[in-house]
C-alpha cells in the first residue's frame, strides 16, 4: 500500500506533496464536496482566522490540515503567505485549486491521511485546524510547528451529558493537550457554520510553540 502519511523536505525544508492514494472516508467527503453545490460558492473563512490575522509572520509557510474546499486556507494565501493544505478528499481539494486560480493565489495541495501523520521537525510557521478534530496528529502537530509558530485550533465542543463522539473535544481538553505552549487565545463559544448559519458549540485556540 502507498503511504500518504509522510512528508519530505527538500533541502531547503520546504514541504513537498507525497504519493497520492485513497483513504476510506474519501468517499463520503468526496460526494458530498461533489454533490451538495454549497461547496462551489465562496464561503467565509474563520472569523478566529480573520481576527487574529495580524499575527501570521508576512510570507510564512501555513499548513492547513483538513482544509475541505480551503475558505481557511485561500484567506491565508491571500494575506501573502505560502500555504500547504492537505485532506483525504481530492474533490475538496480540486474545488479549493479552482478557487485559488479565480483569487489569482497560489496553494499547494496534497491528498493526505492525517490520522497517523509524520511531518519534519520545525518545518511550518503557521498550523491551521479548523472543523477536524484527530487527536493522534497533535503531536505531529508539535512535530511540524517551528519555535515561535502558531498553532490555531477550532472545533466542536461536546456539551451535553451522554456519549462523546470520537470527533467532539470534551470541554476544557484543548488548551490542556497544548499547555506546553504559550496560549494566546483560548475560548469556548458558540458560532455560526460557515456555510450552514447553524450554531455550534466550539472549541478556539491560538497557541504559540515555545523555544524560540
Ligand atoms: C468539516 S470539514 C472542515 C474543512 C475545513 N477545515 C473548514 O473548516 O472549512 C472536515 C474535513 O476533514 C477531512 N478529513 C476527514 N478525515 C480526514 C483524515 N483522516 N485526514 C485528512 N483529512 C480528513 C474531510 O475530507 C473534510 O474536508
């Protein structure tokens, strides 16, 4: 079987795409990028992204993982930096390459399984987690930021008694995986989907790596 799980540096350590393969979840996210035409509008990207916009570095390198049709991802683009997105989903990924040649933006994409990742120590400035939540890629996560890059986090919280879904953080659990970082901005709120308007219970952190 191929591995679409690792990543390669060139000598300069910028990130080169791996071997393309399927993953079985594709498929789902593969039809529904592909039938539901929600997905070929423009949406909004994060408000979180938006507002703290000011802090990404001018020109760095920005990995989105689980970018889905990129709104996060072609909003990073747009403010100049050079950005990696990565997903099981080639549709989503092909619908966010139209985009960014409409916008007159560059970013790379590679099909990419983030369950058991391995990316290069100190590789990227900047790592964006939006609506995805694998908790096994954290230290991948870790792995990948550089000292001083920036990690923002937004997910779904679990709120109500009962069983938790593998998918939903318990409340409270994000600054906790990264306490190890410098927090910048940790809250827990409601918001409404990007596409949908529909309120959400989430999870927001921006976090810093230490060391720098
Ligand atoms: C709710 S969408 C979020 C997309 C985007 N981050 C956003 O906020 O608009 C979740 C995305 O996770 C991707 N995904 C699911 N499992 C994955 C995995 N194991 N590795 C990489 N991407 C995955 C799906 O294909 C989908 O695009």
């Amino acid at each position: 079987m191929e591995e679409t799980n690792k990543f390669q540096t060139d000598s300069n350590h910028s990130l080169i795409s791996p071997i393309r393969c399927s993953h079985p979840d594709a498929e789902r996210w593969n039809g529904r990028y592909q039938s539901d035409g929600k997905y070929q509008q423009q949406g909004h990207p994060s408000q979180l992204l938006q507002d703290f916009a000011y802090l990404l570095p001018p020109g760095g390198v920005v990995l989105d993982a689980a970018a889905g049709v990129g709104l996060n991802a072609l909003f990073a683009a747009q403010q100049g930096m050079k950005v990696v997105a990565l997903d099981i989903s080639e549709v989503g990924l092909r619908l966010l390459r139209q985009k960014a040649a409409e916008l007159g933006v560059v970013v790379d994409t590679a099909v990419f399984d983030l369950i058991t990742p391995y990316f290069p120590p100190n590789c990227v400035d900047v790592l964006l987690n939006f609506r995805f939540l694998e908790r096994a890629a954290f230290p991948a996560y870790r792995q990948a930021l550089r000292p001083g890059g920036l990690l923002f986090f937004e997910t779904f919280v679990h709120t109500e008694a009962g069983d938790t879904p593998t998918y939903l953080l318990e409340p409270g659990e994000l600054p906790q995986a990264f306490a190890d970082f410098e927090i910048v901005h940790s809250v827990e709120t409601a918001v409404r989907g990007p596409r949908s308007g529909k309120w959400r219970d989430i999870a927001q952190l921006i976090a810093r790596k230490k060391g720098d």
